[in-house]
C-alpha cells in the first residue's frame, strides 16, 4: 500500500474493510440507543447528490418492533435478525425534494424533483443506498458488527412500518457485536484488474 500520513492506519482499515465480515451470529449485548444516534451523527456528513439525504432510517430493537419485521422476512433470514441485537430497516423518502429548500439552499432544487416522480424515485433509491452503506462503515467505525441483508417481502415492510407515508424500504442491516462462531469461510473477492479499467 501507499504510503501516506493522511492514511487511516491498518487497525483502521481493518476494522472497516480487510478484517471486517458479514455477520450471522449474535452475542447477547445490547446496543444502546445514544450509539445508534452517534452512528446516524457520522452518516449524515457523508456526500449525496445536492445534499439530498433521502435516506431513512428504523431502528428496530424491541420484541415488539422485530415481531412485526418477522412478518415480512423470508425463513433463512429470520434466526439472525430475531437474535441481532438492533435491525435497521433502510429506507428512502421518495418525496425527500420537501426538505431541499432546508438542505440545498442555494439553489431550487426542490423544482428538478417535484412533478417528476420517477426522477425523484431513482435519485432517492441511489443516494438512500449510498446512505446505507455509509451506515454500515459508521457502524463498524464505532465498534459495531453488520450483516445487511436483502431476502424480506419489501411491500411487506412498507405496509406495517410505513402506510401513509412516502418512505420506502431498500434492505435491512442487522447490528450488534458479532459472534466469530457463526461466520462461514471468507469468499474471495475480485482483482483490481478483474473489476477496474484504467482510462
């Protein structure tokens, strides 16, 4: 690697990349709720389009908020995320336009995306998506271990955590302190020649 003194240092890197894995298993700890607010406080910063933030977030953490996920999980997702201490239920507001005149001041941004709701939906499914990842690196950032995962009834969700309203669910991020017993072996990744171009 490179050197560089602006460069995270490995313990960094391997805690939010190398070593890092997609966990399955739980231990039984909690999380507190003021660490699930310290991980939102770092997302936020990380860039969207037009500083549109159009992701947002549940976080399930109470037998009676993960009855009602389990409802809408498929049948091998549901041991993790009924034991996961946390389940984070990423979403987006396809009408996050409202709240560009706040976020976005200095131009009328709101203007691209009212009227248009196909535009709005692709650009808020895109940087929402973003918005999750950004959530699993400031999870892991803060000591957490993630296990995000698709294999849920999407229109499901929608209907028991968001009637009424125009937020939409993307995927799901389990979170907690990981339980090294249950991961399975790491898969190998791509070379920087297989997935990259140079132009």
């Amino acid at each position: 690697m490179l050197s560089d003194p602006s460069l995270l240092d490995d313990k960094a890197l391997d805690q939010l990349f190398r070593e890092a894995r997609t966990h399955n298993a739980w231990q039984d700890r909690p999380v507190p709720d003021a660490r699930l607010e310290e991980i939102y406080n770092l997302l936020k910063f990380a860039p969207t389009s037009a500083n549109s933030s159009p992701a947002r977030f549940v976080f399930v953490r109470t037998a009676e908020g993960k009855a009602k996920l389990k409802q809408a999980l498929s049948a091998g997702n549901v041991e993790k995320t009924m034991t996961a201490p946390v389940t984070v239920i990423v979403a987006h507001d396809v009408e996050f336009y409202e709240k560009l005149p706040f976020l976005f001041p200095h131009a009328d941004a709101r203007s691209w995306f009212a009227g248009n709701p196909a535009f709005a939906e692709q650009s808020a499914f895109r940087n929402g998506t973003l918005q999750g990842a950004y959530l699993m690196l400031a999870a892991r950032a803060v000591g957490l271990d993630v296990g995000a995962m698709s294999g849920f009834d999407n229109s499901k969700v929608d209907e028991l955590f968001f009637a009424g309203t125009s937020w939409r669910s993307n995927f799901l991020v389990n979170l907690g302190y990981g339980d090294a017993a249950g991961l399975f072996p790491r898969n190998p990744r791509l070379s920087f020649d297989e997935a990259c171009r140079l132009e």
